[in-house]
C-alpha cells in the first residue's frame, strides 16, 4: 500500500548506549511489514569515519556487510536479519559522509557563492539522504534510528533535522525514545528519574517525543507509567514496556501483545492491513521448546576491551550459530575462546564443545593460537567452520603439519615465509602502498561456483551461490595443486576459478572454510547452509 509520500519514524535513545535502539528499529519494521506497511530503516552513526571499516572491533563491535559493499553498523545486520531483507549504502548514514558531501559541493560551487553554515546546509544534506532512502525502497515509512544519546554534541544535526522536518510535516512524522529506567541494589525499584531527564534533554531540542519505550530488567510498573506520563507530557498508552528477556526474538511480541504498531500507524493516520504475525510466534515458540543442548566454542581475538568481555564483535556469528542451532531442535551454549590463551595453555580447553568455530579477524595477535585450534580440530574429527581468516588460518595448519611446508603462513603476518599459501590480492599492493585502507578490500556479495559432488554444494542444494565479502588476503594459487594433492578439497571457487571460495576436508565429519562471511546473510527461519550443516554434525 505506497502512501503518496512517505511518512517518517525517528527513534533516539537516552540515559545510556547500548540500550537496544536497534532491535527496536528492527521490531517496530518486522510488525508494521505484518502489516503490508513497507519500511526502510536507516541508521545514523555520530562519528567521523566515511563507513564502519576502518574501526576496531572492540571499539564498535561487528562491522556488517551489506550486498553492495558498504561496511557499516552492526544495527544494520539486525533490520536485515528480521525484515529479511537486503539493505544497502542508502541505509547508512555517517556524520562523515554529510560534512564530506558538503564540503566536497561547496569546493565545486555547489551552493552558488553562499556562506556554508551546519544550519542549514548539513540539515539540507542529511534530509536529502533521508529522501534518497525513502525513494529507492519505494517504502510507505522511514524508520530513522538516531545513533548515540539524546544530549551529545555530535549528533546534534541529526536531532535538528528531525525537529525541521516534524515542522514541515507534523502530520507524516512521529518520535520515539527509548529510555532506561534502572533498578539499584540498594534500592530494588525501578528508578524513572534518568528517563524523565532524558526527555527533558530532547524537548530542550525542540522535540516532544511521541512514545515512550522503557528498557529496563523487569515491566514497567503503574505507578512508573503514572510519573513518567506526567512528568514527560505522554498519555499513558503511549509509554511501552520494553523489558529484558531471554532472545531479541522476543521483542516484536512484546511490542505487540500492546498494540504497539497499531498506535504508530494511528499517530502517522495509515491504515493497517490485516496483521500476520503466526510464522514469527511459531518460531518464538520453537526456540522456547528447544529440547537439547549444543556447545559451540568460538575461537577468536576481539572479545575483550578492559576488564570485559564482549559478545558485540561477533553479533552475526552468534545469531547465525543460534538460527542453526534452533532449526535442529538445540539450544546453542556458545563460549568465547581467545585464542592468545591457546597459545598459552594449549587445546585442553577445547575437548569439551561439540564444534569450533574460527572467524574472521586481521593481523598477527593470536593466530597461532587459532591454528592450533584448526589442528586439533582437524585431527580429533571435531566438526569446525572458518569463516574468511578461519579459512586461512586451515590453510597454513595444512600446510604446514599435512604438507610439510615448515613455517608457511600468511603474507599478512609473515612477508617473508618461504610459503606463502596466502597472498595479497593482486590489485590491493598498490592499494597498501598507499595505505589506502578505507573501503578497498575485496567488499560485498560475490558468486562462486560449488564442485560437484562436494559437501558445500551438497549444503547449499544448488551448484552456484552468492555469499558476502570483506578480506584483502587470497589463497596463493602457486599451492593450490600441492595442498589437494594431499586431500584439502577446494570445493568453490570465483567463477573465473581464480579464486578459492571454500574448502572441505576429505574424510572428516564436517571440515568446512569459507572465504566468505555467510554469517551475514543468515535469517531467523532460513539458517546459514554452513552454520546448518556444523550444527548438525555437531549434534550427530
């Protein structure tokens, strides 16, 4: 049902990071699209950088990969997994790309001679991508989640816009805050002070937002709605319990068991279709009655930052091995390995789980540590998967201790090894030279071609797929004879064969590599064929 012009959702966050703004972007499309209400949602990151690339994992958690190449925010890897469907640069938005863009048409004589101000040529520019958005999806709503909190400095842009364009159309646009309220030890009650100051923060802003939604470990309580609904200047009905609960799967049904989506089609007057959201409760119900148990051990270097331990830079691993995990009837107990203590202390700690995985990563911290875990893997006959640095790192380990190719390794980590089994891509050293690093690896969806008769294709049911990408290291094709010769089977490859997509390993229960991050398109009811078959090797 296109609308004539699109109407526009914006969701902030405040009091602290990390609140969910991004699940509940996701929730609120997943039930306005139960509806026949088509969405596009947008992120708006605060920071500098032209995309997510160039950042640390454990400074930002995952960076996502979208079928054009755009390396962007994790949030954007969430809409994906729970519209299903494919998103693009157009959804991402970075405080770097506006100022670029602007700059960039002021040094052309873009703006005619006119002194260039952040108000309103920035504003200008980040509703033009807004537009741009809106008109490439062809959606009826625009759903816009404003990174960071209410009240910093950097996104300040992204609030005034919204403010602009809430003036200029009151009518086809609706603000939603998502709030927490806490509960201290000492006190044990949901405290609504931090929310009520957060709101106080955005109206100082010139918005009223139009819902409430309150995080929070347990359901807001009457006397909670009651203060916040006169202190925030919101009924009542439109303040949303959004508490903690056992999977983000779960979060659309909360939001609907309150008719959620229903009071944001009344505020932006669209008339709903007919609500279908049986497939979701089934598989929501199918994750609650998971009868048995299947343990993963993830072994990789970005999980910790200080004193903790962070699940963020590996968020579509974990949800890939969970959508396997639950399609076999399992409940999936993931444990983060880091691979500097294999150095240390060895495998040991490896017996216990049913299947290793090794994902992706760059450089050289810890990666004799990952190809000890490939060794033993290959070895104890325990199912594994390497995703893109994991290929790599099953490549050294069988070269090194099946072919004898002593001290074999990457080019990335050792320039100088007499075996080189895996090599910069040839168009990317002038890149390095230059050190240009930004957005010039090997980006986005590529097909490959699966060797008949192999355990990939059998997976993937079909003989050519498309899998998504971000490396700038190949296997070295000098070795490709050698390695076979002594059973490592590249079972695809670049449709120009120039390329090594996957491996498997003959005779194993289930040794599969990818160069690629299949990761990334896994879906809540459609598995990621590898995670699919890992986990049922793992459970057999």
């Amino acid at each position: 049902m296109q609308q004539q012009k699109p109407k526009f959702i914006f969701v902030s966050g405040g009091v602290i990071s990390g609140l969910g703004k991004g699940i509940t972007v996701a929730s609120i499309s997943r039930l306005l699209s139960s509806r026949g209400v088509s969405v596009c949602p947008v992120k708006c990151e605060n920071y500098l950088n032209i995309d997510s690339g160039t950042i640390r994992p454990t400074e930002h958690g995952e960076v996502f990969v979208c079928d054009d190449g755009i390396e962007c925010d994790q949030d954007l890897g969430h809409y994906e997994r729970f519209l299903d469907i494919p998103l693009r640069r157009a959804n991402f938005i970075t405080m770097g790309q506006i100022y670029q863009t602007v700059i960039d048409r002021e040094r052309h004589m873009g703006y005619d001679g006119e002194d260039v101000e952040a108000i309103p040529h920035i504003c200008n520019e980040i509703m033009r991508r807004f537009d741009e958005a809106a008109q490439q999806s062809k959606a009826d709503v625009v759903i816009i989640e404003l990174g960071g909190t209410a009240g910093e400095y950097q996104n300040v842009f992204y609030y005034e816009t919204a403010r602009m364009m809430r003036r200029k159309n009151p009518e086809s646009t609706t603000h939603i805050h998502v709030v927490y309220l806490p509960v201290p030890a000492s006190i044990g009650e949901l405290k609504s002070k931090p929310a009520q100051m957060s709101v106080k923060m955005l109206n100082s802003m010139g918005i009223q937002p139009d819902f409430l939604v309150c995080r929070a470990e347990r359901t807001i309580d009457a006397p909670r709605i009651n203060t916040l609904s006169r202190n925030c200047g919101l009924e009542k009905d439109d303040i949303i319990a959004n508490p903690d609960v056992p999977s983000i799967y779960e979060v659309p049904l909360v939001f609907e068991d309150q008719g959620f989506a229903d009071k944001i089609l009344a505020k932006l007057s669209i008339t709903p279709g007919k609500q279908d959201m049986t497939e979701w409760r089934d598989f929501v119900s199918r994750i609650k009655k998971a009868s048995r148990t299947v343990k993963i051990g993830v072994v990789g270097k970005y999980f910790t930052t200080g004193d903790y331990h962070l699940e963020d830079s590996y968020v579509s691993v974990i949800e890939a091995i969970k959508h396997a995990a639950w399609a076999h009837d399992a409940k999936p107990l993931i444990s983060w390995v880091d691979s500097e203590a294999i150095e240390r202390e060895g495998t040991d700690a490896l017996e216990k789980f049913d299947a290793i995985i090794v994902p992706g990563g760059f450089g050289a911290r810890g990666t004799e540590g990952m190809i000890q875990t490939v060794r033993f893997a290959r070895e104890k006959n325990k199912p594994y998967l390497g995703l893109c640095f994991g290929l790599h790192m099953a490549v050294i380990e069988f070269a090194r201790n099946v072919c004898g190719m002593q001290g074999a390794n990457t080019t990335e980590i050792d320039p100088e090894t007499n075996y080189p089994v895996i090599s910069l891509l040839e168009e990317q050293h002038s890149r390095m030279e230059k050190s240009e690093y930004g957005a010039t690896m090997r980006l986005g969806a590529f097909p490959a071609v699966l060797k008949e008769g192999s355990l990939v294709r059998k997976e993937y049911g079909r003989s050519e797929i498309s899998e998504r990408h971000r490396h700038r290291y190949e296997v070295n094709p000098r070795f490709i004879e050698q390695l076979e010769s002594k059973g490592l089977v590249f079972s695809g490859q670049s449709p120009d064969r120039k390329l090594m997509e996957f491996l498997e390993l003959l005779g194993h229960r289930y040794f599969v590599a990818t160069q690629a991050h299949p990761e990334f398109k896994s879906r809540p009811m459609k598995p990621s064929p590898l995670f699919d078959g890992l986990i049922r090797a793992a459970l057999s």
